[in-house]
C-alpha cells in the first residue's frame, strides 16, 4: 500500500488550532458563558427562531437588538458615534484613576500635584494629556451622536424617551467636563469657573442657594475644589453610567439605532 503524503506543517497546524478551538467551545466553562453558541453545531437550522435565541440566551450578544436593519450597522451611517462616545468614556475612566494617585484636592496642593505630575511621574504628562484631549472629544462625539440621531430621525417613536436619555447623557457629559475644569487650580480654571458660577447665581427663585452650594463658600476656595472634585470623580460618573445603562437597554429594546420604524 502506497504511503499517504504528509500534509505541510502549515495544514497540521491549522488542523491543531481547529481541534483545540473546538475542544476550547465544547468545554463546559466555555459553554456557561457562551451558553446558545453550541446551537447551530448541534444541529439546529439557521432560522429567524433560532437566532433570537443565540441573542436572547447570550449575556454578550444580549445587548443587540435581535433584528437590525442592515443599513443600520453600516459604519457610513452610524459613524460609530455612540461606541466612540463610549470608548471615551473609558478611557477617561482610566486616566482619571491613574491621575487620582497622584492628585490631592487642596487649594494648597492642587496645581503643585499637577505640575508634578507633569514634571516628576513616569508618563504624567501623556496620561494626563490623554484625559484632557478624551474629555474634549467626548464633548464632541456625543453631540455629533445626537446631531446624527436627529437629522436620521431615529427621535421618533418609539424611541422617544431614548432620545430624552440622550439629552440628559449630553448635559451630564457637558458637567463632567466643565467640573474637571477646576481641578488643575491654575488661573484659567479659576476664572472660568468664576464666570460660571456667576452666571449660576442669575438662576431665577434660587441663584443664590445654587451658587452657594457649587462654591461651597460666598467665593471660589478650598471647599470649592473638594465640592467640584467630588462631582467629577464619584457623582457625575455614577449618574451616568446609569443613564447609559438605560440608553443601551432602550436601544435594544427599541429595536436597535435605525431610522423612525
């Protein structure tokens, strides 16, 4: 009997990386995080039932709607705005904890961490950077994310109460910002934050409570920058990820981020 021909090492090790991924997909911890991902290999047909159900049963795929439309998750329709917007918010998430080791909101303390920060620490500079241009085109995505929403009118129901959502995650977005304004202790902050603060006060009924509470004083100080710190690293963050929690759910339950139905 003649011998077979040794496949080429390039083949065997296709063949080896192909039976160690299904070994890998049939194994049980494999299986209990991607439970429905089995479905189609063991037998079941690719119908419209069955890919409900991969969606349904998959605590990954969960947040997609189970229908989309196809021109829906076209890159030139969408422009990934809202998945930017969100990589965003991550990322300033995590330069925000790596500036925080570094940062003590005093007005004593404030801009000398800065300076040091930028000076003294092992890639200061660029985290720090990076947080400040991130904030900026968070601003920016979100808004051009809504512009898109609006001018697709993908407000109109049923997606109504998300596009309320929408607006409230822009203004907390514009809050984040403007409370990181303070931070820094320089003179630039302080004016600016002045200038919005004041402009608070003007608020009908109860400027002057308003003012009060975001100065923490009767002028901008110590407990203006513990007060705005706050804000930006523990309130505004957990407000909106709750309110993203809820755009994501609406966005699925609404049947994706297509135009108006």
């Amino acid at each position: 009997m003649a011998k077979q021909p040794r496949p080429p090492a390039s083949e065997r090790a296709k063949q080896a990386a192909s039976q160690m991924m299904s070994g890998m997909q049939g194994s049980q911890a494999w299986s209990s995080i991607f439970r429905p991902g089995s479905i189609f290999r063991k037998g079941y047909s690719d119908s419209p039932r069955n890919r409900s159900y991969v969606i349904m049963n998959s605590v990954l795929y969960h947040l997609h709607p189970v229908k989309v439309k196809r021109h829906a998750v076209k890159v030139s329709y969408t422009l990934c705005l809202g998945g930017l917007s969100f990589f965003l918010f991550i990322l300033l998430t995590v330069t925000g904890i790596f500036l925080m080791f570094f940062y003590r909101p005093t007005a004593a303390q404030a801009w000398d961490d800065i300076y040091t920060l930028q000076t003294s620490v092992a890639f200061g500079l660029l985290v720090r950077n990076m947080h400040r241009w991130a904030a900026h085109l968070m601003v920016i995505t979100v808004f051009l994310h809504m512009a898109r929403v609006f001018y697709h009118g993908a407000y109109k129901p049923p997606r109504e109460f998300n596009w309320v959502i929408g607006v409230i995650l822009l203004t907390l977005t514009l809050l984040l910002s403007f409370t990181g304004y303070l931070l820094p202790w320089d003179q630039l902050a302080l004016w600016a934050v002045t200038v919005g603060t004041n402009m608070m006060g003007f608020t009908p009924v109860f400027g002057d409570q308003v003012r009060f509470v975001l100065l923490g004083s009767v002028e901008i100080g110590t407990d203006t920058l513990l007060r705005w710190y706050v804000l930006h690293v523990l309130m505004l963050p957990f407000v909106i990820v709750i309110f993203m929690a809820i755009h994501f759910w609406r966005v699925r339950k609404d049947g994706g981020i297509s135009g108006p139905l």
